[in-house]
C-alpha cells in the first residue's frame, strides 16, 4: 500500500504556490493550506514593511509548516527556500514528504508579482523583496524527494505534468527514484 500524500508546493514568492497547491489538491483529492496562514502577525507585519525575515522568524512558521503536514496528508504551499528549512519541516512531519519546486526566471516572477499587487493591493509580500528570495533559494538536492518544474506553462498543464511525476515512482518515497 502507498504512503499518504504530503507535498510541499515550494518557491519564491509570486512563482504561483497559491493556485498551483489548491489546483493540485483538488486534482489529487488532498486539502491545500496556504502557509502564508501559518505566519506569525509579526513575520506578515516585517514582510508588509519590505523586510525580509531571518531565521529567527521562519523557525516557529517552518515548525507550524511541518505540524500542519504532520496531522495528515494534505498539502501546504510554503516558500521551503533553503535545504535546512527543508530539513526542519521533515523532522516535524516523522513521515515522507515531497516537495514540489515551481520554478520560474527572475523576469516571469517579478511580472507576476507586479500583477498580483495590481489586482491585490493589500497583499504582504512586496516585489522589493523578490531578490532577498532569489538570494536565499537553494534548490533541492539529487538526495530530497523533490520535483522540480518550469512555471513557464499554463496552470492545467503544470499541475497535470506534476501529477505525471508524482504517479510515476514518486509517490510515497522518501528520496527520489534513481536517475
């Protein structure tokens, strides 16, 4: 029998976490939750200002982060940019987990965050800090279970093409399948 389900949906801000995980989620019939959610009001109030959080700040997210995927199979959109941070919410979790990597060009991004602030003016995550996300992103290794994917593509096909990954060998294993 295969393992539950869980995924991180992993990336800089603005790479499209939100849609992706709960187009995912519904596809694969698993709960989405945004780990924006899961902020403290006082990382959400640091971010609004431009500020970048530091490790102090992302440590109880990370650890909420890990919780929430611990309680079941589900997935959770979190920005995961460093190896450790990964590290962290695997330890929290005691179960496999996958992270999925949307990625995408500096450029692709930037636009999208310039359109989100457009149509979301409110919205925390200034595109000022995109390159302090750019700075700290440290993709996943050879070693993680991992899937990485260009964000270069309409959201149906990205999430099929994901789906596609995950169904072939990936899912439920602790580490990739070898190449």
């Amino acid at each position: 029998m295969t393992p539950p389900l869980r995924l991180v949906v992993m990336g800089v801000s603005g790479c499209g976490k939100s849609s992706v995980g709960a187009a995912l989620g519904q596809r694969l019939g698993l709960d989405y939750l945004d780990g924006d959610d899961l902020h403290p009001a006082a990382n959400i109030d640091k971010m609004r200002r431009g500020v970048a959080l530091d490790d102090a700040d992302r440590w109880p997210w990370l650890q909420a982060v890990g919780q929430a995927l611990a309680a079941g199979p589900r997935i959770v959109g979190c920005s995961a940019l460093k190896r450790r941070y990964r590290d962290l919410i695997r330890s929290e979790v005691g179960a496999p987990v996958i992270f999925v990597h949307l990625a995408g060009s500096k450029a692709l991004i930037a636009a999208r965050m310039a359109a989100r602030m457009a149509a979301q003016p409110g919205h925390f995550m200034p595109s000022s800090l995109l390159d302090s996300q750019f700075a700290a992103l440290e993709p996943p290794g050879a070693d993680e279970a991992a899937v990485q994917i260009s964000i270069d593509q309409p959201l149906d096909r990205l999430v099929a093409d994901i789906a596609a990954q995950l169904s072939g060998g990936w899912r439920g294993r602790s580490t990739p399948p070898a190449p």
